[in-house]
C-alpha cells in the first residue's frame, strides 16, 4: 500500500476513534442517571440540604472535591478553590484568603460571590449548577487585578 494510502487508513481510525470516545463520554450512563440538582441548586449553601433524585437529600460538599485553584503562585499568598460536587453537579468557590472572590459560570452566565472573613476562617461562595457548564474560580488581588482559575 502505497505511503499516502497508508496515512488515510491512520487518520481516518485516528477520527474514528475520536468519535467513538465522544459519543462514550457524551452518553455515560452515571451522567445521564445523575442529574444533579440543576439550576435548583443556584444561589444554594454547599453545606446545606438540596433535593436530588425526587425524596433524595444531600448535602452538597460532602461529594465535593477541589478540582481548579486559582492563585498568585507565589508560597503562603491569596488563593481560592474551585469546589465541584460530583453528586450534585455544582461547582463553587472556597478560600481563606483575606480576598474578595466569586464563582463565575461561564454560559449562562451568573456568578456567586463571597467576602472575607476578616477572622481568617475559610469562606465559601453559593452554588453553581455545573452540569455540562464550564466555571471558574475568581479573586481580586488586593495590590490590583484579578486572578481566575482554569475554567472547568
């Protein structure tokens, strides 16, 4: 087979095999059988009781999991966690920086914001549905600017 066939036959199973592993992610069945809790769960406390599933009550932090930090880098300086709860579905923002910071959910836009705590206890932002959304984590650094964490 000549060279320029051969490379036809790779790309085309290399796209193939694209496709195949979207359409798997796409229609996984935990997904499609765990909604989450929805836009129910906008603007909800991650430590309080939201209703999954129909009689199903859960709190939503207790599946949750550190999954984006935003930060300046530099050792023992203002950061925020992105918290994602796989249970519900949300995602939220956590820090005990003496910072103002958010969640930002990118599209349909809404944001959730927290202030700090001037005790030095750590804070969070209210709920985000996150099912199939992207969002991140925000700070404004106190010498100027703002600093996000990778959207997920």
């Amino acid at each position: 087979m000549p060279a320029s066939a051969l490379h036809r036959v790779v790309a085309t199973a290399s796209v193939l095999a694209a496709v195949t592993v979207g359409l798997v992610a796409t229609t996984d069945p935990a997904l499609a059988s765990n909604p989450g809790c929805g836009s129910a769960c906008d603007d909800k406390d991650p430590a309080g009781w939201v209703p999954i599933g129909g009689h199903d009550y859960y709190r939503c932090q207790d599946t949750a999991s550190t999954v984006e930090v935003a930060t300046t880098g530099r050792a023992n300086d203002y950061s925020v966690e992105l918290r994602y709860s796989s249970q519900c579905r949300t995602a939220w923002a956590r820090s005990g920086s003496e910072v103002y910071f958010w969640v930002e959910r990118k599209s349909p836009h809404r944001v959730e914001d927290a202030y700090p705590d001037v005790q030095g206890d750590v804070e969070h932002t209210r709920m985000v549905n996150d099912a199939g959304y992207l969002s991140r984590a925000c700070f404004n650094y106190p010498n100027g600017g703002t600093i996000c964490s990778p959207w997920y």
